[in-house]
C-alpha cells in the first residue's frame, strides 16, 4: 500500500477586490492614481503639456496661432495625445473638484483656455457634424428671425395687417387712438 504523504494543502489566496463605498466611488489605494492630491503645483505642468500638444503643428513646430495649428477639436484627444490621464481630466472638469479652485486662479484659467480653443475650433471648422456638436453640447442655435406685425381690428371683424417698423411713432399712436386704446 503506497504512504500518503502528510502534505497539507494552503488554500490560494483570494486576490483583494476593490470594495465599492456607498456613494459608488472605488477606495483609494497607494499608486492609485485617482488618489493623487492635484495642487497648482502638479496641474500646471498637466495642462501645459495639453496646450503644448494643441499649439503643436501638424510637423512637430509650435504655432502662433493656437486655435488653427493643427485639427485636434475635442479637449479628450489633445488630453490624451499629451499623455495626461483622461479620468484625471474628467476630474478636474468635475463642478465639485472646480468649486474648491479659486475663481481666477492659474488653473482654471489653464482649463478654460483649452476648452476655448476646442470650441474655437469646431466653430472655425463648418463641418455638419461640428455644427450639430457646437449645438447639443456648447448652446449654439440657429439665428431666429422674427418679424413683428400688428393686427389691428375693425368693428366688422375684417383684419388690418400693419407693419410698425416703416411707421413713424405719431403715425402709431394715431392708429392707437383709432381704435379707442390710448390713454
């Protein structure tokens, strides 16, 4: 009969999860990251590297002009194209993250400017596609013109259109008199 050998078997070790907080947020963890204290110090050199990649030409050379230098029109691509952590670009665009910044602080500042140039450009560019972006996400509308006409009533019920802006304003208040409604 063969020995069994007295070899005590260790369960494997269960990798640690990440333990969702209420508010559905992951733990911070050393290396994480998420978990780094964004100061004026370590942002400033993060959003000059994305304002260097927008300023950037198509060969490599800075440009004068920064919102034409090259055709990166989304803040995302140029955040990412300089190597910056899109989930700390999302962060730093949070309105909780922005209210504890000064309002006329370098940062800020720095953010808005990116912003700027991005919207510049889907404005500049004229494409359907940046005009219906310019629209859903910035506020832009088509121009509306409106023209102003007056219906004046007759006691037989027949409507008068008269156009105000080729009146003069004595003519108006006539007109107003007419019809019994001046004071």
């Amino acid at each position: 009969m063969a020995k069994k050998d007295n070899i005590r078997k260790v369960p494997a070790k269960k990798k640690a999860v990440h333990k969702q907080e209420k508010t559905g947020g992951v733990r911070f963890k050393p290396g994480n990251q998420a978990a780094v204290k964004w100061t004026d110090e370590t942002m400033i050199p993060e959003l000059n590297k994305i304002l260097a990649v927008l300023g950037t030409d198509d060969n490599g050379l800075e440009n004068t002009n920064i919102v034409r230098a090259n055709d990166i029109k989304f803040a995302e691509e140029a955040v990412m194209c300089a190597g910056v952590d899109l989930r700390s670009w999302d962060y730093w665009n949070e309105k909780e993250f922005q209210s504890k910044l000064p309002k006329d602080g370098v940062v800020l500042g720095l953010i808005k400017k990116i912003k700027d140039i991005c919207r510049l450009r889907l404005a500049y560019s004229g494409e359907i596609m940046d005009i219906f972006l310019l629209k859903n996400h910035y506020g832009y509308m088509d121009k509306m013109v409106q023209e102003v006409d007056a219906n004046v009533k007759t006691e037989n019920t027949n409507t008068t259109t008269v156009k105000l802006d080729n009146l003069s304003q004595s003519t108006i208040k006539e007109l107003i008199k007419l019809k019994g409604v001046a004071k």
